[in-house]
C-alpha cells in the first residue's frame, strides 16, 4: 500500500525495559488469569507464525501492531512479552475477527477479547487510558440497556462527520417522530426499552459482577451508575447493592 | 493503489465457477444443532424452533439453514436505531408489504456486544445472560428472533457456543433466569436479518417497481456476519463459486444489480468499536483508504450496499473527512434492506430515512428515476403535520401514502 498514511506510529516497545520494574510474579499472575478463562482453549492452539491473520488484519496496517506476536506470545507463555502486549497492544485491536481464518483454528481476536478482559479487571492504567473518553458509552448501554441514542448526535462529538450532523441535532426530535415504528421515536435510547426490562438487566449486572469491573476502571462512574441503578431497582422492590 | 497488488480482474478469473462441492458430511465443524437438541433431551435447555413457513438456505460447508418468513421478534440494533433508523424502517415496511406477522418489542435490550468488543467491560457470563434474556423474551410472545444487527449476529453465535461447550457456564445462566423468572432457551438458529432479505429475494423481485439493471453496487460483507463463527453464514455455488459468502450480493443479483467487484472485499469497513468512539482517526481512515477509495478506483460502483450497523455508518459518514482531504470518495451507502424497499417503491425519506445519511445520494436516486426534490417536497408535507401538531406520528399508513 503506498497511500496509506501511518497515523499513529508509536513504535511498539517489545523489550521489556519498560515494564521491568512490575514484579515477574504480577505479570504472571495476570497471565495466569488468562489462561484460567472457559474460552481460553477455544481461542488458542499453538501457532505457526504463518502471518494470515496479520495480513487480514486492519490494526496491523496502521498501528505497530500484530495479532502474529500475540497469539505467540502467549502459545510461547513468555510472560513478559505478554505484559508488555496487555498494556501496549492490545487496545489497537478492531475486534473484527478477520484473524478468524486462521489456519492452525486460533481466533487471535478472542484471545484479546480475554487479554482485555483481565486488563480491565485488574485495572491496569493503560486499560483506564484506552478507555479515556469511553464513559458516557458504559453508562449508556448500562444504565439505559441500548448503546448509541439520537441524541448523542451533536455536531461537537462528531465534528467529522461534518454538517450534516448539525441537521440531523437541529431536526432530532421532529425526524424521529417522523420515523413510522413506534419503538423508534426516542431520542434519549436507541429505541424504547420497557421498565421490566431495564430492571432485569440491572439484575444481570449485578449478578454477574459486571460492576466490580466499572469500579476498577472508572471509579466516578461506578457511582453514578450505582445510584441510578440500585434506586431504579429500590423502586421496582430490590434490595441490591452493588458495593459488596 | 500501489503496482503490487494483484489486479482485480485477476482475481474475479481465478474464482472457482460453480460446480465446487458442498460435502456437510466433511465439514470441519461440528454441528450445533445437534448439540442443541442432545441438550434438550438432557433437559439442560428449551429449543426455540423456527417456526414455519420457512426457507431453508445453504451455508458455508453445505448444511441447510431454515430462515422464518413470518412469526418473528425483531431484535433491534443500537446504530442502526440511533443513526441510520432507515434500517430497521425498512425492514419493517418489508415485512408489512408482505402482510408478515412480526413484532417489534421493548422488552428487549441491545446485546451489549458493541460495548464488549469495544471496552471489556463485561464478562461471558453477563453476555451469555443478556442473550438469553432477550431470547425468553422473544419466546413468550412465541415468535423467533430476528437479529437486526451482524455484531449481535456474530455474538450470539458466539455465545451459544460458549454455552453449549461450558456446562459451568450454562448452570450460572440457568440460575440466573431462574432469578429472571425466566427459562433457559435457546433458538434452533441465529438468523440475521439480512438472510431473510436473502431468502426473500425472488418475491421481492417479483414486485420490484423501479428497474436497477443499470445500477452497479459493491457489496460490503460484514465481518461479524461471516468471520465470526463462520459456519452458519449463507454460501451459494452460483455466487462467487461459494468461495464467498452470497449474502447481500445474491439479494442484489436477484434485484439485477451489477456487482462492481474490489480487492479489498475482505477487509473490515474500519469501525473497530472502541476506534469509532474514541479513535477515530484509524476508523476514518481505514474507511476511505483501504474501502471506499479501492472501489471507486477499481470498481467505480453507483451505491455500497452493506448489511450492519457499524458497516453503514462507517464507511457512509467517514466519507466527509475523506472528501476534505481530497480524497476520491462521493459513493451513497445504504443496507440491503434499504435497497430492497426501494425496489419496491418504498418511499426515500418516509421509510429509506436517507436525510440521515451523509454521503450525496440524490445523483443515486435520479439515476433510478426518482426525482429526489419531488420526494423530499411529501416528505416535508408529512413534517408539516407533526409540527402543526395534527399528528404527533408519522404512521405507517402516512409512509405509503
Ligand atoms: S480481530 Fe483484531 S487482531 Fe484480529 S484481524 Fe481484527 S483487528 Fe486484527
Ligand atoms: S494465522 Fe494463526 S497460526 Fe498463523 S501466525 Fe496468525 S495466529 Fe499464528
């Protein structure tokens, strides 16, 4: 590709000196904890460093990164290079699932599904950073059970999609009225969600510990999302709390 | 596009013609219905089965896959709804044409899995119970789901393996809904909405109204529709040699679209899910270098028809910032949904909602012979009433009038 511009080239560092002082013990054990996943079997065979996935992969064509090294980091349990990945690799991932096609049957895409997974649990500061910005995004799908509203559609949160995104701001109300499926004339969720609904989704985050996690990662939002969410279910007759 | 690329025509020569082998019983996967039900026997699980009438399709290594006509739950999708609402409108209106029954719920949340892919901020055992959840909503109102979204698609079959391989995680669920007052089902297919547009296409064909023969389309396939738990996806031996998946680009064949073929077909469209929120300069990118500029350069295509939430915003609104740097981009983006209720006359604003997309696409239009000025004129009427307050809603009725 000659045209293709290089945007974000941060080198990754794969020596180890940056994260020499993190005690051997912790990195194992956070890689420990990926390996005890249900999934982690599914995901990784080996690998015979062919390169499929790295020549299907988006992320490998404009960051410094590569699905190859990864599913042989971990194949190989090279705990310090897996360190070194969770904290500066993994975040460049698209999730695509292009590496898919593998052919030794990994899906390097899930194995990194994981290696998140363990990173945010464990709240390691680069997770927190590659979630900067994220929040409004948690709380939305949490708290109101759909990801992405109308009205997120304001002109200073996609400045690039140009003005056409004022339009749309300006008309928000009146074009979904103007939308014939009654589910859809919402703008504070993608389309109406029923309170029995919210409630039990609720549920399920409480009982799956799904906030333990937010807590770990972003702790200001934990709050807000505990006091929305456990006077909502006080409302419809729990009893719940989510700082166990 | 560089001079070491494989050109284009090359690769469209060297597809295997039809004639290639479907052998389900050498297939390398094993199949999952087959678990399903053992587990039903086990009394583990209730099947949702597929009610009729339906279609049955093939898949990739040659199993049949039944796609319900009618009797189905539409689970909604968080892009679609929130940014191109045109989407879901139109494969309601399709549904409507046909007199199908169908329900759209609120008693349903999104899969989450936009989320999950984006920030981890989740587990299996919340994502397979968010699954199930939405799944015994849709079976107490005894219809099937039909999943609006490839993400949600990809993941649910991602999720039903995980359940069907984790007894652990199948007892924590089970408890789970138990908690819910729910059962523990799980459908005999993830069916996506875009099969059923595909098991459709004949008769949408039969009552096609605008003639699209001279119209050429470059089809997105979307990464979590055929990567992701590859084996169910829709192949075809006279698409592509079943060398690829026939989704979409069958629909639009039926349709007689051309199909303007691009190297990159494979590539993802550059959503990336935490990218497109919060870095989003690789997904524009991505977009217009690696997607929207190959085809124009190779393909040079009237319209991108695709079949996913991230897919149609991503590769439609990129397109803004690609034109700024000068870049050769100016092609509409639409779903095969939107394109099939356009086939059949439905109406570009009232049920296509094409004001929310980005991309010019009136050129589009006129090459089809609707004059876009004539139609955003009843278009603006239809808002007059909501404004003057005599409606407060734009009804169905109003679409097609
Ligand atoms: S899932 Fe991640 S690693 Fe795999 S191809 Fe996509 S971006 Fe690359
Ligand atoms: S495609 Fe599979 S086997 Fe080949 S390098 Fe990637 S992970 Fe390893």
């Amino acid at each position: 590709m000659n045209n293709v511009v290089d945007i974000n080239s941060i080198p990754l560092d794969l020596t180890g000196e940056k994260y020499k002082d993190v005690p051997y013990e912790e990195k194992e054990r956070l890689f420990q904890e990926v390996k005890a996943d249900e999934r982690f079997h599914d995901v990784l065979y080996g690998c015979y460093e062919c390169g499929v996935c790295v020549a299907s992969c988006p992320s490998a064509r404009f960051y410094d990164f590569s699905p190859r090294v990864i599913a042989q980091a971990v194949s190989r349990e090279d705990v310090e290079l897996i360190y070194t990945l969770m904290n500066d690799s993994i975040w460049d991932c698209s999730q695509c699932f292009s590496c898919d096609r593998c052919p030794r049957g990994n899906s390097p895409g899930g194995l990194i599904t994981i290696m998140r997974e363990v990173a945010v649990r464990n709240g390691l500061e680069t997770a927190k950073e590659a979630l900067e910005g994220y929040g409004r995004i948690i709380y939305k799908i949490m708290s109101t059970g759909t990801q992405v509203s109308p009205d997120m559609l304001q002109p200073n949160a996609f400045p690039d999609w140009g003005h056409h995104v004022n339009e749309i701001a300006d008309n928000l109300d009146l074009w979904r009225r103007a939308l014939p499926p009654e589910t859809l004339h919402t703008v504070e969720t993608g389309w109406s969600v029923s309170e029995k609904t919210i409630i039990e989704l609720y549920l399920i985050w409480h009982m799956t510990g799904v906030m333990d996690m937010i807590k770990e990662i972003d702790e200001g939002l934990f709050m807000i999302l505990q006091d929305v969410m456990e006077e909502r279910l006080e409302d419809a007759g729990y009893d719940v709390t989510f700082d166990e | 596009m560089g001079q070491q690329m494989i050109p284009v025509e090359e690769l469209i020569k060297s597809q295997k013609q039809p004639g290639f082998k479907y052998t389900p019983e050498d297939a390398p996967t094993e199949d999952y219905r087959d678990i399903l039900f053992q587990l039903e026997k086990e009394g583990e699980l209730e099947v949702i089965r597929v009610p009729e009438p339906y279609v049955e399709v093939t898949t990739k290594y040659g199993r049949k896959k039944k796609i319900p006509l009618e009797h189905t739950w539409h689970h909604k999708s968080c892009g679609q709804c929130g940014h191109i609402p045109g989407y879901s409108t139109s494969i309601f209106w399709l549904h409507r044409q046909f007199g199908f029954d169908y329900v759209d719920p609120s008693d349903q949340t999104s899969c989450t899995a936009w989320n999950y892919y984006a920030s981890a901020t989740s587990n299996a055992e919340a994502q397979v119970a968010v699954a199930v959840r939405n799944f015994a909503a849709a079976h107490e109102t005894g219809r099937f789901p039909l999943i609006h979204c490839g993400t949600s698609f990809g993941h649910y079959k991602e999720v039903r393996h995980e359940l069907l391989h984790h007894h652990d995680l199948r007892r924590k669920v089970r408890d789970i809904m138990e908690r819910l007052g729910k059962k523990l089902v799980f459908p005999e297919e993830i069916v996506h909405y875009s099969e059923w547009v595909y098991a459709m296409r004949d008769k949408i064909a039969e009552r096609q109204v605008i003639d699209m023969s001279h119209i050429v389309a470059s089809v997105h396939p979307a990464c979590h529709y055929h990567k992701l738990v590859e084996e169910d996806a829709i192949y075809d031996p006279e698409i592509y040699g079943a060398q690829r998946t026939a989704i979409v680009t069958g629909t639009l064949k039926a349709l007689g679209i051309q199909i303007g073929e691009y190297s990159s077909w494979y590539d993802c469209c550059g959503f990336g899910f935490r990218h497109i929120l919060v870095s989003r300069d690789f997904s524009r990118s991505f977009a217009v270098q690696r997607k929207i500029e190959v085809m124009k350069e190779e393909a040079n295509p009237d319209i991108v028809v695709t079949h996913d939430t991230g897919c149609v915003t991503t590769l439609d609104q990129s397109q803004f910032a690609g034109k700024a740097h000068g870049k050769k981009v100016g092609i509409p983006v639409m779903s095969d949904s939107q394109i099939a209720a356009l086939a059949m006359g439905a109406h570009p604003y009232k049920v296509l909602q094409l004001h929310w997309h980005n991309t010019e696409n009136r050129p589009f239009l006129e090459k089809l012979g609707i004059d876009p000025d004539e139609k955003w004129r009843e278009f603006e009427e239809a808002l007059e009433k909501l404004k003057s307050g005599e409606k407060q809603y734009l009804t169905w009725e109003d679409a097609d009038a």
